[in-house]
C-alpha cells in the first residue's frame, strides 16, 4: 500500500485560500438605488464598508448607518443635490450583510453668477486669459464642487508655473443657497509682480560651455516659466550626454529674480550592445555594437554596429556632429556594407553617405541627405553592377502615447530621391516613397492601419539595382507569402521587380492577459510595373503579441489568397510605431 506523505506547510497554504476566498464571497456590500449613474457612483466612491465585519456588532450599527448618511449627502452635494432625501438600512443575509442606500436627489443647485477676476501683472498674461475661455465652471448649469475646486487650483498652479510668486489668492467663495437652489462663485487672485529668469549656471565636465549652453532655451531676463525648466532638463536627458541632470532654483524677492543651477552629470564614455532575434524574414539574428558617446568637448560621437543573419548581413558606422540647435540639428556621416540573400535576389552593397538632419519646430524632422551606392547584385538570370549618386530628401513624424504599447499614436514619412546618369551615377531615376501607420483604441483592444507606397520613374527596370526595385512579401507587407517573393515577373516566371509599389494591412488585437494579446489581421498589396499590371494579393490570419522584456513579439498564422501555400509562419519584433 503507498505511503501518504502529509505536508502540513501546503495544508495551512490551501486553508488559507479557502479562507480567503471565503471572505471575499462573504463580505458586506453596498447598493445604491434612485438618482442616476453620476450620482450612484458618487455616492458608492463616498461609503466604504469593505473594512468592516460580517458579524457587525449590534451596537454599531446605529453609528455606521449615521456616518453612511453623511458620507451619501456629501456625495450628493459634490454634484449640487443640497436637499436630497436619503435613507439608509442593513440587511442581513448568508452570514454577512449589504447596505442598502435609497435617496431622492430632489432640485439640483445651478450656478447663477461666476466672477473669476485676475488682478495684478498677470492680468494681461494670455495664459489666465485662457482658463477663462475653458473654465469648467459656468452660469446657468448644475453646480459640480470638484469644477470650482479645479478652477481655483488651476489659478493658483498657473500663477506659480508663471513666475508670479507673490500671488494671493484674496477671495475665493462658494455661496449656496439650498432653498432657493442657486450657487455664486467668487475667485480673485492678485498675482503681484512676475519674476524674471536671473543668471544660469550649468556645471558639468562633458562639452565646451558654449555647446552645451546651446541646449538652455531661455536667457537671463526672460520672464519665467516652469515649462522651460522642463525644457532645459528633457533636452539635457535627451541629448544622451548626460546620466542625470538636477535644476535647483532660488527666487531673489529683492530682485525678482530667479537664478537657475544645473548639475549635469555625464554618461560613460563607452558603451556596448550585444542583442539576438528572430523575424521569419531573414531568420536568427545577431547583432553588436560599439557607441562612444563623446569623442571629444564639441559632442562629436559615432556608433557602429554588426548585423549578422542567414539572409542579410552587414556592418556600418556612423559619425555625428552637433550643429547650432544640438537636439535638433546635426550632421551624420556615415559608411556600411550590407550582404543580403533571398529567394529572388543576392546583392553586395557599399554606401558612404552625409545627411543634415532638422527637428522643425513642428515636430517633423526634414533629413536632407547625399548617398554614393555601388552594388553588386543578381536577379534572376541578370547579374549587374551600379554605381548610383543620389541626392534624397525626407520627412518623417512619430506621435505615441507609449514607447511599447500604444494605444493611440500615428508615425507618417515619406522620401525622395533621384540618380542622373550623367552625374557619377549608371542609370538615371526618381524615387518617391511614403508609409503611414496609425493605432486607436476600439471595442476594449487597439486597431491598426498601416499604408505605405513607392513609385520610381526609370526608364527599364532591369537597369535598377535590388535597393531601388520593389518586392513586396513577408512579416512587413503582405503576410502569408515569403519574404521578397510577390512582384513582377520575367518570361520564366522569375520574380524580378518592379517599378511602383503599394501594401496595407488592417488589424485588431485585444489583450486577454497583461501582456499577451490575440489578433486579427488582412494584409494587401503588391509591387507593379503600370498599373494595368497590377494585381493585389491578399493575406489574412491570426496571431498573438507578446510584450517582452525586449520588446514586443508577433508570431502569426497567415493564409495567401492566391493559394499557393495553405498557410504560413511569421514571427517579428519590433515597436507598434
């Protein structure tokens, strides 16, 4: 007969769940009935009973019953009920108990007069000019305290955020009257003088003063604002100069001024990036790289990086130099190598280039660059090489509301750029290109689009390299066919390319745990040589997301429409946006 082993450390473990569990389906709850939802919610976020026993003492009952009418009434009167009838009782049943709240809100409370007043330098600050216009309090509708509260808030953060630190807020009042059901608001602030930025200071040991002075985006004698502090210390963080950075303040009363100290502390000089993935497109993926963050006092650093993988590898450097605006203006110089081997085409690449890179004030960034190209390549039965010079220019713009997983966000580029024959180049063409892709919330998951499109006006296409044809196919276009494997092709059925391209897709994925999600998808698209020869495939299926530690994961399940294949594997990473 088996032995019987007791543990008695997972016997107390499983008592405790039950007992848990026990309690949680036999603890007292609260039921809210008349009013509407508004006022129902108020009420429920104004009584908690959650911490108190099932077996509720007689004797407290009374007191409990008392401080559920109060705390019922002030959640009534946060939205203008003054003079609502409430009842309050228990009601005991399976070895606990609820509270049953029942109340008539009766006539609500409207407010008849709003007088919000700025006096003092700040009365002709459009910034206060603007919480008039968008106050949340107004005449002739129901009174909501929190409204009146944010209002005052708003007037004193806005005066403090402003410089002006001698403000008082000299008035501010809520008159009801439950009887006659009307409110009357009176808020004054005097803000007294506005105070001015006094000497900057920025200590730190990685950039010549006059650089990094570059990245403070006020002067001494501007009026202050908090907002360009924050400024100053995200374009520090940003500019990847430095590990922290601190801003201390002290305003001078005497001289209404307010000296600033900034305590930059530097990055290390060097760092590494070792990383490993995998995408069905080109296969495991290796990759490493080397960054010195400061090469010398003028912010000049360069990265390099080597990319190893079944299909394509490569290796490349970049050189960068600040210009007059370092985080928003710059010069990179650049260099790579790049090998790649697919189903339809082997190619060696070489590039050198230079491109002056603008974050416009708006928010887009304008690349302007010059790229030198010699490729080898084979397609097909054709085997060639280039030699291209081209002159491109691009914008491009990305908005989120998360790094990794946004919900609502939008990126948008697009690129141009053109070979001459006779300018150090073996075929003449212009190129244009353009991707978008947006995401927005919809029915509890994310929905998203992407479209992207390319056209090149050359006069052969056998005459253009790999880097300038289009393919379409694979994680990143049209899933459910293989990478590179849709597009025009030769008289042997060879796919070679072609001049123009267009692909989306449209998806829907909804999380079921915090960081896994089902999704659904249809992708669309092709390249083409005219449009007489266009012929749009589709892929369609369903997959699951993954949020990693290293990023977000795809892996889906893809169905051709032509097909040619029942279904097919895609596995990618890689932000949304």
């Amino acid at each position: 007969m088996p032995r019987i082993r007791i543990q008695p450390g997972r016997i107390l473990a499983l008592l405790a769940l039950l007992w848990a569990g026990q309690a949680m389906a036999n603890s007292p709850t609260v039921r809210v009935s008349g009013g509407d939802d508004a006022v129902q919610d108020n009420i429920r976020a104004h009584i908690s009973v959650s911490s108190e026993p099932c077996d509720l003492p007689a004797w407290r009952e009374r007191a409990m019953l008392r401080n559920a009418r109060q705390n019922a009434d002030r959640g009534l009167r946060a939205l203008g009920y003054y003079r609502a009838q409430i009842d309050a009782r228990l009601e005991r049943d399976n070895g606990c108990w609820r509270l049953l709240v029942d109340v008539e809100p009766g006539q609500r409370v409207i407010v008849r007069e709003v007088n919000v007043r700025v006096t003092g330098e700040a009365e002709e600050d459009n910034a206060f000019r603007q919480i008039f216009v968008n106050r949340r309090i107004r005449e002739n509708e129901p009174l909501i305290h929190s409204h009146y509260e944010d209002t005052k808030n708003l007037l004193v953060r806005t005066a403090a955020d402003r410089g002006y630190f001698e403000s008082r807020l000299r008035e501010h009042r809520l008159e009801v009257d439950a009887d006659a059901g009307e409110a009357r608001i009176h808020l004054w602030l005097d803000s007294g003088p506005r105070y001015r930025f006094g000497s900057v200071t920025l200590e730190q040991d990685v950039l010549n003063d006059d650089l990094a002075y570059r990245f403070i985006p006020f002067t001494e004698g501007d009026y202050y604002d908090s907002r360009q502090l924050i400024s100053l210390q995200q374009s520090l963080n940003a500019s990847g100069y430095y590990a922290s950075v601190r801003i201390d303040t002290d305003p001078d009363e005497e001289a209404l001024r307010v000296p600033v100290h900034v305590t930059a502390t530097p990055r290390a000089r060097h760092g590494y990036m070792a990383g490993i993935g995998f995408s069905t497109d080109i296969g495991p993926r290796l990759r490493l790289g080397y960054e010195n963050r400061r090469v010398n006092r003028r912010g000049h650093r360069y990265n390099t990086e080597l990319e190893a993988s079944p299909v394509r590898s490569g290796a490349g450097i970049n050189y960068e130099i600040p210009l007059d605006d370092p985080n928003r203006e710059r010069i990179n110089l650049s260099s790579s190598f790049q090998q790649e081997e697919t189903s339809t085409s082997e190619s060696e690449r070489y590039r050198v280039g230079v491109a002056y890179l603008r974050e416009l004030r708006t928010g887009w960034i304008a690349t302007t660059s010059l790229e030198y190209e010699r490729e080898y390549f084979t397609i097909a039965s054709q085997r060639d090489r280039t030699d291209l010079l081209m002159p491109g220019f691009e914008l491009s713009r990305t908005r989120g509301n998360h790094p990794i997983y946004p919900t609502r966000g939008w990126t948008v580029s697009g690129k141009v750029r053109f070979a001459e024959e006779q300018a150090l180049s073996s075929v003449s063409f212009i190129q244009v290109r353009g991707r978008a892709k947006a995401v927005m919330p919809f029915l509890g998951g994310r929905v998203l689009t992407r479209v992207e499109g390319g056209a090149t006006e050359a006069d052969e296409v056998i005459e253009l390299p790999t880097s300038v044809r289009f393919f379409t196919g694979g994680d990143n276009t049209v899933r459910g066919y293989g990478y590179q494997r849709l597009g025009p092709r030769n008289d042997d059925g060879e796919v070679i390319g072609g001049r123009h391209m267009v692909a989306s897709s449209i998806e829907y994925d909804y999380l079921f745990l915090p960081s896994w999600a089902v999704a659904v998808f249809v992708d669309a698209g092709n390249a083409y040589d005219t449009l007489n020869d266009f012929e749009a495939l589709y892929g369609y299926g369903i997959g699951v997301r993954w949020r990693s530690p290293i990023g977000p994961i795809r892996i889906d399940v893809a169905r051709p429409s032509d097909g040619r294949d029942p279904f097919r594997l895609h596995v990618s990473m890689g932000p949304d946006l």
